[in-house]
C-alpha cells in the first residue's frame, strides 16, 4: 500500500511532500466593461462584420482571444507561493494622507 503522491506547486514547481501544508486556489479572470457603447459604434450589422472580419484575420488563435475574454485556473501552491500571491493581490490600503 502507497501513501499520498508528492505534488508541484503551480508557481516556482517545487515538490511539496505529502506531509507539508499546501494552498488549493481557483482562479478566474472574466472580461467586463462598464459602460458599454463607449466605442462609438451603434452595434449596427455592418459594424458586427467588420468586428468579426478583424478577428478572423487576427494572428492570434481562437483559443488566445478567447483567454483574453475568460481565463481560468486552478492547482496549488507551497506556503511560500502562497505568499507571494496573496501579496500581490491585496490591494494596497489607501494613504492615508498627511498626520
């Protein structure tokens, strides 16, 4: 009988044996725009072919574009990654001005 397999962490790829701690995250990057129209366009038919003309000429893949519009991910990560990510996406508090 095998115990656990080691596994990776999916930022510096370091092992992380069975009996260490480690992060589970999920993580999932949508596109949203607030106001919409703001492009100029009247959302006219013309104006949609023109769109889709521009993206399939485009030199980017449709998987690419696609990840430009939704991008998700998902694995673990060592405590020291762990880190490193929740630090960069804290937002920094806001100054508080002179005391």
């Amino acid at each position: 009988m095998t115990g656990p397999t080691a596994k990776a962490c999916a930022t510096c790829g370091r092992r992380i044996a069975p009996s260490e701690v480690y992060y589970r995250f999920s993580l999932v990057l949508q596109v949203e725009q607030d106001m919409i129209g703001t492009l100029g366009g009247s959302g006219s038919e013309e104006e949609l072919a023109a769109v889709m003309k521009q993206l399939e000429e485009s030199p980017e893949s449709p998987q690419e574009l696609e990840e430009q519009v939704h991008w998700e991910r998902s694995g673990m990560v060592c405590t020291a990654c762990r880190s490193l990510v929740v630090r960069t996406l804290t937002p920094k508090p806001a100054a508080a001005g002179p005391h």
